[in-house]
C-alpha cells in the first residue's frame, strides 16, 4: 500500500471519486493529501490586480476545507498554484516526494471508465510516482478491492506490477488475476524469411500460457490481440487494473507507453499506473 498519497481535487464528483478511491490505496495510518491548483500568480491579470491572487487562494482553500467534510476524508489539504491542473500536481508530487498521485476520471468519460483529460495525461506523463485514476461514480458505489487484475509478460515493469498487485490483494483479500497479450512481432511483416504466422502464434501463446501458470496464487491466461484493446476488454469486472510503465532514463517516472495511454481512455474500471522501478506498492 502506499504512504505519501496525493489526491487531486477540483470541487467536481471525479475529484470525491479520487478522494474515495485513495482511501483504498492509502496505508492504514497514514493521510493522503488532498490537492487544488489554481492560476494564481501564472494568470496576468494577477499582476495588475494583486488581491486577486488573495481571493484566489481562498478560494482554493476553502474548496479543499468543503471537499474534506463533504466526503469525511481523514487527510491534509494544499492548495497550488500552477499554470496548469496537471503541471501543478505534478510539480508536488515531485517535491513532496509522494508515492502516488490520484485523479478522478474526466467529465467526458463513459460511466464507469477510467480516463483523464488530454492537458493533465500530458503533465502526468513524467511523473516521478505512481498514478491511480478513479473510475467515474467511484465515491457513489465505493467498492472494496475484490478482483485485481495485472497486464503481465514477464518484464521487469510487469514483475513490478504483479508485486503491487500482490500487496494490494493482501491488505484486502482481493483475487488476482493476469493477461499475458500476444502480439505479432515487426519481423512479421518485414519481409524477412520466418515460419508461418500460425506457427509463430501458437508458439508464443503456448510460451504466454506457460509463463502465466508459474505465477503462484493468480488466475492467469494469455491472448492474441492487440495489449490495449485486450487489456480494457480484461478490465470489464475487475476493480483494479495495475499495469507497469516504461522507464525513464536512471530516473523513476512515469512514462506513458501505447498501452497504458490506450487505457487511460478505455479502462472499464479504475486504473494503476506504476513507475518502472518502483520498490513499493
């Protein structure tokens, strides 16, 4: 489980489904931190009318104060100023060294769906920390983690993913279960002389399916397909999907890959986004 827990907050229901869904992710004790932006000094009409930035602050203050009581969240409030939602979550993050950061999802989601709005996904990409996404109506119908699934295929971020899984399925009884998805590879269609694609299907999904029944204590199963559309297809029913991202050069980040930014937009449950490298769930 995670300690240092950031929450976004904007006065809207997607933020009280990020503010109930860090609940779920944040260690017994421990008192995540409920975050607003706003413009602040990066607005230029706040240079010519200072007690704007003033009333501003209050603001965002007082929305933090009236979000806490209204979901009863045991946790701290800051508000930020920054030139963007996204860039200003991402900055704290980076210099309260937190482990997780959680958003709702956006306004124009499906009901139900994980995704966040084009602006904050680009600021959240580099995030030095995890990222959780809420799926929509998440606070309406706070559900306990029951079913985890893990997009596994024995890499290092997967193995990473698994491990996050395992903690988080630990602290609530929750059942695991993993997609190994089989994709053909470039050689494919290269031109290059290879055996039939049928042939290099079926090997690969009997190495996925046997590389899946090692994992101890998860239901596992592997599929041909493409990874984001199987993996959301994979989502329907699960209240988690914890997935791995790629490095970023000797710096824990986050960096959005195909995958994970396909199920930013189509995950059918909330979404777990893990820094590569990451030693805590």
């Amino acid at each position: 489980m995670f300690k240092n827990v950031l929450v976004g907050v904007d006065g809207t229901a997607n933020g009280r489904d990020a503010i109930a869904f860090a609940s779920r992710l944040t260690n017994l004790g421990a008192k995540p931190t409920l975050v607003n932006v706003h413009p602040g000094e990066f607005r230029p009409l706040h240079a010519f009318t200072p007690a704007l930035l003033s009333d501003e602050e209050q603001a965002s203050t007082q929305l933090l104060k009236d979000e806490r009581a209204a979901t009863s969240a045991d946790a701290e409030i800051l508000s930020v100023a920054a030139p963007s939602p996204g860039a200003g979550l991402h900055w704290t993050a980076e210099e309260r060294k937190a482990d997780l950061l959680v958003v709702g999802s956006c306004g124009r989601s499906a009901l139900g769906r994980a995704m966040i709005g084009d602006d904050t996904r680009a600021a959240l990409n580099g995030a030095p920390c995890a990222v959780a996404i809420a799926s929509r109506g998440y606070a309406a119908h706070p559900s306990p983690l029951a079913k985890v699934g893990v997009a596994y295929n024995g890499s290092p971020e997967s193995e990473v993913a698994l491990a996050s899984a395992r903690e988080l399925a630990a602290a609530s009884g929750a059942a695991i279960s993993a997609l190994e998805v089989v994709s053909l590879p470039s050689y494919a269609f290269s031109g290059i002389v290879s055996p039939p694609l049928g042939d290099t299907i079926d090997a690969m999904l009997a190495q996925a399916k046997e590389r899946i029944g090692k994992l101890q204590d998860v239901h596992g199963d592997a599929v041909y397909g493409l990874a984001g559309e199987e993996l959301a297809a994979f989502s329907n029913g699960l209240d988690l999907l914890v997935v791995g991202s790629r490095g970023y050069g000797p710096i824990k980040r986050l960096v959005v890959g195909s995958t994970s930014d396909y199920l930013e937009r189509h995950a059918r449950c909330s979404l777990l986004v893990l820094v590569r490298g990451s030693e805590k769930a």
